[in-house]
C-alpha cells in the first residue's frame, strides 16, 4: 500500500532513468564530446530528477491535505524551478567563447522533457481522486 502512495515518483525515476540511457546511447551514436561541456549529462539528470522528486513529494502531500490545491501547486513549483534552471544555465549561454549549440540544445531540451514528464505525471495524479 505504501508503494501505492508513492506510484507517481515510482514512475518519474522509472521514466527518467530510461530517458538517461537513451540519451547517453544517443550521444555515443552521434559521437557527441560530453568533455567541453559545462555540466554532464549525469549532474544535469540528478538536478532535474532531483527537483522532480521533491515536487512531486510536495504535491502528494497537498493531494493529502487539500485536493483542490494540486494543480496551483504543481504551477506554482513550476514557476520556481525557472529560476535555479536560469542560474544553471546561464554560463551555458553567456559563454562568448563557446560556439557549441550542443550543449544549450541539450540543456533546454532536458527542461521540456522533465516538464512533459512533470505534466503527464501530475494529470494522471489529478485525475486519481481517492
């Protein structure tokens, strides 16, 4: 049953250790040099998981207290981790000396695929009233 409480967390490390691996085999077909890069793929992967986990470890406990308030939450949760992705990505792309897109493709393209990851998983919390 405790597990059961715990599903939507369950399946956001399930997803994004799934993600992490495509995305590492991805690199190593396209011969991509993680090296000059500012952050791994590892240390952004904890950051974004990390951050996942707490939000969602926060909602479950809103869902328990006040159903109605899980969606203004999840925004509100959304809103602030702009704010830490902004001051980790900002040597990324106020780096005047760095021509490689890569890695600023890549960093924003992991924040839209967490925040799909974070949307779908909050839906189908919204959608389990219990």
């Amino acid at each position: 049953m405790m597990l059961q409480k715990y599903k939507s967390v369950i399946d956001l490390l399930k997803i994004s250790g799934l993600v992490y691996i495509l995305h590492q085999f991805l690199f190593f077909i396209l011969k991509i040099n993680q090296g000059t890069f500012q952050y791994s793929l590892t240390v952004l992967y904890l950051f974004f998981v990390g951050y996942s986990v707490l939000l969602f470890m926060i909602l479950l406990r809103v869902k328990v207290e006040s159903f109605d308030n899980v969606g203004m939450s999840f925004l509100l949760g959304t809103s602030i981790k702009i704010l830490p992705c902004y001051l980790l990505a900002k040597p990324i792309i106020n780096c005047a000396s760095c021509s490689n897109t890569t890695e600023r493709i890549n960093f924003f393209g992991l924040f839209v695929v967490f925040l799909v990851i974070e949307t779908v998983l909050t839906i189908r919390l919204l959608n389990k009233k219990d």
